[in-house]
C-alpha cells in the first residue's frame, strides 16, 4: 500500500475561473498546466484540457492529508460548491463557508 500524500488543490485561471484537481506534487502539476498540451514527451499530454483557451495563474488553495480515494472525494466535494463557496473555502473562511452551505441547504429546502 502506498503511503504517498495527495493533495486537493485549486488554480485560479486567467478568466478568473476556479480548477480544482488533486495531485501528489502541487508544483509540479501546476507546472504541467502552465505547459499545456505539449507535455515532456512526444504526444503526451500533461496540462489539463480546462486550460486550453484560458491560462493558470497561480495556486490559490491546497488541502494535504489525504491518500488518493479521499482527495478524489474532496475534488468532488468542492467541485459541487458555489463560486462564493470556493471562494471562502480559499479565504480560509470556515465560518462564512458553512453560511453558505446552510443557505444553499435552505434554498434548495425553498425550491
């Protein structure tokens, strides 16, 4: 069993978008998406397709701690947020993002 740490991690992109993904190297994944498509070997292709047609500026959140199967949870987890939720999440705002998430929970309850 492996005991490598991955890490769930989020770009801020040049359109101001939000990519989250996860990784067991950070810096070296963010490298990947600064490098786009053309990879380090013939044909390989290493950034994500979400940056073709926008740039990754910089790394804005990461989260550690987790082995593969719970960062791939998390990635979905904050996946399914709100942009203001992510928001918060990378503000380091746990007070404002639970807010969010009990008013996403009573609107939805409204609908």
């Amino acid at each position: 069993m492996s005991t490598t740490p991955w890490y769930v991690y989020m770009i801020k992109a040049s359109d101001g978008s939000l990519y989250t993904g996860i990784t067991t190297d950070v810096d070296r994944r963010f490298q990947e998406h600064q490098g786009g498509n053309e990879g380090g070997k013939l044909g390989a292709k290493k950034g994500a397709k979400y940056f073709q047609g926008r740039k990754p500026e910089k790394v804005v959140y990461t989260e550690q701690g987790h082995d593969r199967s719970s960062a791939s949870k998390r990635e979905a987890e904050i996946k399914r947020l709100r942009r203001e939720q992510k928001l918060a999440l990378v503000a380091g705002q746990s007070g404002l993002i639970k807010k969010c998430i009990e008013k996403a929970e009573v609107d939805q309850d409204e609908d």
